[in-house]
C-alpha cells in the first residue's frame, strides 16, 4: 500500500518539498495509524526543511499538527479503534518531569515523520479525542500552538483574571491563539504590531489596546494605555524589541519567552530586569498534562482557532512561502483528505 506524501530528502528551500508516493507506514505494537484530514502549518516546519535543529534527519515528512481519524491500530491498543476522529499531540518523549522536558523529548515532523501525509503513525498516548465543535481545518490549527499558548499563559505564566497581559507581534497562531486564551481567562490585553489591519483585528477579537511598533512613540502609546505596566508578557520575538517587553514590563512582573523569530536580543541592560525585579521564564511546546487540560480548557470556553487559509497538499511550498511572509492573521492548514 502506498500514500500521498510531501518529503523533503535534503535541507534546503521550498524547492525541497516534493510531492511523492511512498510506502504506508504500519502501525507497530502500542502505536495507531492515523489518517490525517488536515495539518497545519508551522514556523518550526520551515526552519526543520532547512536542517536548522538538532537530530535532523532526511528524507523525511514534515509536519506537527495533525487531525484525521484511526484507520489501523498495533498490537496492545485496546482504547482505541478504527474510526475514531482523533486530534495528536505533537511531541514525544516529555518525561516525568512538569517542568521541563527530558533528553529524549522531540517534536512530530523530522526527524521522526509527520503529518504533510495521508497517514502518519504515532503512540496511541499521543492521540487525543478531537473537539466535536470544531471544524477539521480549527482542529488541525490547534494542538502545537494551543498546547504552547496555554503553557506559556498559565502553567508557566501563572495568568489570573484582570491582569494586564501584552502580546508582541499579533498575527500569527501562536500570537493570536495567545489573545484568545488570555481574553477567555478574564486577563485584559494589549498587542503590538507592524500593521494597524492586524491591530484592528486583535481589538475586534477583544484586545483593549495596540499599537504599530514602526512607529517610535509606541511604548510610550502603550505606557499610556497600561501606567501601571504589563503584569504578564508572552514574547515570541525577541530581536531588538526585547529592550522595550522589558520597559513594558510593571516591577514584579513576569516575562515568558518562547520564541526569537526577530533574531538575537543585540543587547540587554540587566539592571533593568533585577531592579525591577523581573521574572524570566523560557518556556517551549508542553507536556502532555499541558495538551490534555489546554483541551479541557478550549472545550469550557469553546476557543476556536483563527484559520486564515487552507491549501492543498500538493501545494505545500505556496503554503510556506506564504507563512513565511508573515501577511496571515491567524494559522495556516493543508488540506490533506477531509472536507471542511
């Protein structure tokens, strides 16, 4: 048996990803197969086309995010059946401990084969029930940056209804998932970015102050809106901008930082963290404790996923060249077999 599938045989650009039959992976023993309906799109598939983590390895089939239903279960699998529309967790091997993963943790999609796929393989502990409520495109935008949003704003940031919470750079999954969550737990927030249409969008969906980080007086637009500063701060930027999330941050506050996508902070002016007595705390995907009440937390609050496009399979590289580009406001997905 074979199945459509996108491979990409060594790092490289979107001219890497090829659209090709290849064999149907078999489930081994405690493993499902599922049959992927949509996945979506990630940053982190782009910087794994290009070799750019640790324990790459090629060819390979990218992709994290993944929805479909079991169609083949291996031996020992007993809770699960064929049928079964399912949504996966998309890291393996967490460990025991809460705080932070162990050596062997990695993330569905190179090196271990992913979701760009008809079928993908995974343990059966990484299947979870999809959300009747959602549609396959907003389940398949919902397991990475859903699991990362609600690590970031309460199991490591600790939010509490009614405060000040600024997200930098609105627009992306994460970002706006991040907006979603924290307006659903009650906190009031702010974010920033490069286009006033992306801050209006934000303000419609329940943000409550933005400004356009272009301009030069937007901290101090921003320091206005919330005197008292940001009790939280999720930055997924870094880059020369952390100077200002630091500036933002109210004393005692806490910084979460889980992502760099602007590059290296170029400086940092450390007095301006311990005389504020700021708490840094990094933080990245989560375990699957994190995935399974970020569930039950989206089912309470009935979160739905931005989706902002859908491509099919076979156009995979328009899709990453068009997240790349960074113009989407909300997640992109691929359509792989199912029907919206």
């Amino acid at each position: 048996m074979t199945m459509k599938a996108i491979v990409v045989r060594e790092p490289g650009g979107v001219d890497q990803l090829s659209y090709e039959e290849v064999a149907d992976p078999v489930p081994g023993p405690g493993e499902v197969r599922v049959q992927v309906q949509y996945a979506g799109l990630n940053r982190r598939d782009v910087y794994a086309r290009m070799g750019q983590y640790p324990r790459v390895r090629f060819p390979a089939i990218p992709g994290s995010d993944g929805v479909g239903v079991v169609d083949a279960v291996g031996a020992g699998v007993e809770a699960l059946t064929p049928g079964d529309p399912v949504l996966i967790y998309p890291a393996r091997n967490w460990g025991d401990d809460e705080r932070a993963p162990g050596r062997a943790f990695e993330i569905l999609g190179i090196p271990t084969d992913g979701t760009y796929a008809e079928h993908v393989v995974v343990p059966a502990a990484n299947v979870f029930p999809k959300p009747g409520y959602l549609t396959g495109p907003e389940a398949a935008a919902l397991p990475l940056v859903g699991l990362t949003a609600y690590r970031c704003l309460f199991t490591r940031g600790a939010l509490q209804a009614g405060e000040w919470v600024l997200i930098p750079g609105i627009g992306g999954g994460l970002a706006t998932m991040l907006l979603l969550m924290a307006t659903a737990a009650g906190a009031r927030v702010a974010v920033t970015s490069s286009q006033d249409g992306k801050i209006a969008r934000a303000r419609e969906m329940g943000a409550e102050a933005g400004a356009n980080y272009r301009q030069t007086d937007y901290v101090q637009d921003l320091r206005h809106a919330v005197p008292a500063g940001f009790d939280l701060v999720v930055d997924t930027l870094g880059g020369p901008g952390f100077e200002d999330v630091v500036a933002l941050a109210r004393p005692g506050g806490r910084v979460v930082l889980v992502g760099a996508t602007a590059g290296p902070v170029p400086s940092l002016v450390l007095p301006r963290i311990f005389l504020k007595h700021l708490d840094l705390r990094g933080t990245s995907m989560g375990s699957p404790l994190d995935f399974a009440r970020m569930l039950d937390f989206c089912l309470e609050h009935q979160i739905r996923p931005i989706v902002d496009r859908v491509f099919p399979l076979a156009e995979v590289s328009a899709a990453q060249e068009y997240l790349w580009d960074g113009g989407q406001f909300g997640k992109v997905v691929l359509q792989v077999s199912g029907q919206a």
